[in-house]
C-alpha cells in the first residue's frame, strides 16, 4: 500500500484469547485492544476484532471458545491441554487470515501461532509485546526471525525481555483523558485507591499493608486472577483490616473513574518488571498523585512525571511506600492531570499506530 495514501484501510485485530474484550475489563491489554479498535473505527477504517467469546463488537464465527467457561486456569497458567486446545483455535483463525483480504494485521494475542503463520497471510502483520518474554513466542522470533513480522514494544523494559530479530518499534499505551479525567475529591479523610488485577505480580496486599501503616482507608478495585493468591495472602489481610479496606471487586469503568479520581493518592505495588503500568497513568490522568514500587516499566514510564512518586522496592515495600505518601498528597493535581493528559494522550499512540500502519516511521528500536 502507497504509504502517502490516506484512504481508510481494512485492519483485522487479533485479540487475546483468555478473556472477553468487554467492560469490566479483565485487564490493561483487554482495556489497550478495545480502545485502540474504537478509535481506528472512529477514523474511518474497517476494523474486525477477532476476541474471546463474549467480546462486544468482534467476530464471533472465529472468536476464542478454548477458555470460555473453563475452570482450573489463572492468569499466568492453563489447566491440562488449554494451551494447546487455544493454539488451535488461533490455526483456525490464521487460516482464514490467510486470503481473506487485509491490508494489515494487529495481533495482540499471547500466541505464538500468529508469529509462526505470519508467512501465511498477504496483508503486514504488526505483533504488539505486552509482557515479558514468553516462551513459545519467542522461540518463534528465534526459528524464524523476520519472516514473523513487525514487531512494536509498549516499552524499553518489556522490550529488553525479548530477543526481536528484525528489530522493533516502542509504541507506549495510551488514556482517553475524555473518560480519565480530573472530578471532585471524595476523600475526607483522605483515601488510598488500588486498581489492578489481584495477582501476586501486582501485589495488592503491598497497597493494603502500605495503607494500614499510613493510617489511610483504603479501596481495591480488580478482577481475582489468581484464587490462591485471594484466599492465601490478599484475603486475610482485608479480614484483619477491618473496615478501613474495602474490596469492590470488578468494576466498570462508570464506577471505577471515580473511585480513583475521588481518592488522595494511588498505591501501585508491582512484584514483577511491570510492562507499562496502566493504571499509573490513568490515576494520573484523573489529577491523582501516584506512589508506585519502581519495577520495570514504571521507572521507564514514570521517571520524572508530575504526581509521581517513586519508591525502591526494597526488602520492606509496604513501609517504603507508607513513608512516599505524605509527600504524594501535596502534589499539585490540576498539574498532574495535564502532564499525563499531553504525555499519555490515547490521540497520540493512535497517530503512530496509524502512521505505522500506512509504512510511516515512528521511530526504531533494534
């Protein structure tokens, strides 16, 4: 395709497969895709979603059934036979990706299969990494090198996990500052707010044990993605806890903006080399200040940023980040929100998943 041309494209989107992409979002790259193909549609391309069972708006004579109902699977893990039962379903799809007349590819998926069946398919295929190196997609990467495909990285750190052949592009994430935006504060006294999925990566109790040792009251918002982790960890805290913390469970966004543009200060406690850090930037979009464990993405992305706090994780993170918050609820919130507004813009990332659609540079990383 003429990369000066500016007719509307046709774009399949390749979505993961665990969850479907519809509110509440099961999690930030539920959250990414669903965006990202609002906005393309909004601007005139034709985009079909290709997503897991109950998606909104997708296709569903090829969407993911392998997870849908099934028991015995968390987040970072499949029950017997998942993985492979789901990389069928991913062949099926690829074969009909094969001649069904794209002009491009944005696969989203946790898959190795697109990767390996890039060669397949006439249209460009533009492979997002979400997370750190997973196993399977990256031997594809190392069997088959450039023959899988562009590559773009929400970040240099989740980049650095990864061995990209051909190289990559770095396209960080993006907030609709028309739905993350500044409201009225609702904490008196003030109030802590975590969002997230309850997983040990992301270490909720680090935010529940900050909080107690603050004295603040503290809400979670997110979707269980490990029951172990919940009824081991996470849930005899929130016992012990008593009323000062409460568990809202899976929200929506029309209930979960609020709660995080009402609060004082978010606590962001990853465990692991965080990818980007979604809901860093949507707290900080709201206008509230952020004091986040500085693991991974979130020192690449956060390094510098009004209304941001960084804390070392250290051997004691729950004091660590009990200390920052004071100095986080100084912080100028009209100032925050612009900053995250012109830096994280979703307006923004849209222009360079556009322009790279169209074979326009957006910037190299080898």
């Amino acid at each position: 395709m003429d990369a000066q041309n500016d007719d509307p494209m046709t774009i399949a989107v390749i979505g993961p497969s665990r969850f479907p992409i519809r509110e509440p979002y099961a999690g930030g790259l539920e959250v990414v895709v669903a965006k990202e193909v609002a906005a393309l549609r909004a601007r005139g391309h034709r985009v079909t979603l290709f997503a897991a069972a109950g998606s909104e708006g997708h296709d569903p004579r090829f969407e993911f059934t392998a997870m849908s109902g099934v028991t015995g699977f968390g987040d970072s893990f499949y029950p017997p036979g998942g993985y492979e039962a789901d990389a069928a379903e991913f062949h099926r799809l690829m074969d009909h990706l094969a001649d069904s007349g794209f002009d491009v590819i944005l696969n989203h998926s946790l898959s190795h299969v697109p990767l390996i069946r890039a060669a397949d398919v006439d249209a460009r295929m533009i492979t997002t990494l979400h997370c750190p190196r997973l196993a399977p997609m990256q031997d594809a990467f190392d069997l088959l090198g450039g023959s899988t495909g562009l590559v773009q990285a929400v970040s240099r750190s989740v980049l650095g996990s990864w061995r990209v052949p051909q190289g990559a592009e770095v396209v960080p994430n993006g907030v609709d500052t028309r739905i993350w935006r500044p409201r009225a504060i609702s904490a008196t006294p003030p109030r802590a707010v975590w969002s997230g999925r309850i997983v040990p990566e992301k270490a909720p109790h680090l935010a529940v044990d900050a909080a107690l040792r603050a004295g603040m009251d503290l809400d979670l918002a997110g979707r269980i993605g490990d029951d172990r982790y919940m009824r081991r960890v996470l849930a005899p805290r929130l016992r012990d806890a008593g009323g000062t913390v409460r568990y809202h469970g899976a929200l929506g966004r029309d209930s979960l903006v609020p709660l995080v543009a009402g609060a004082s200060v978010a606590l962001v406690t990853p465990c692991w080399e965080e990818p980007f850090g979604l809901t860093a930037v949507e707290a900080l979009a709201c206008g509230t200040p952020v004091v986040a464990l500085a693991r991974g993405g979130i020192r690449e992305i956060l390094s510098g940023q009004p209304g941001v706090v960084l804390v070392d994780p250290g051997r004691d993170p729950g004091s660590a980040l009990a200390a920052a918050i004071p100095a986080a609820l100084t912080l100028d919130r009209v100032a925050t929100a612009r900053a995250a507004a012109a830096a994280f813009s979703h307006e923004r990332r849209i222009d360079r998943v556009e322009a790279q659609l169209r074979g326009l540079p957006v910037g190299a990383v080898s």
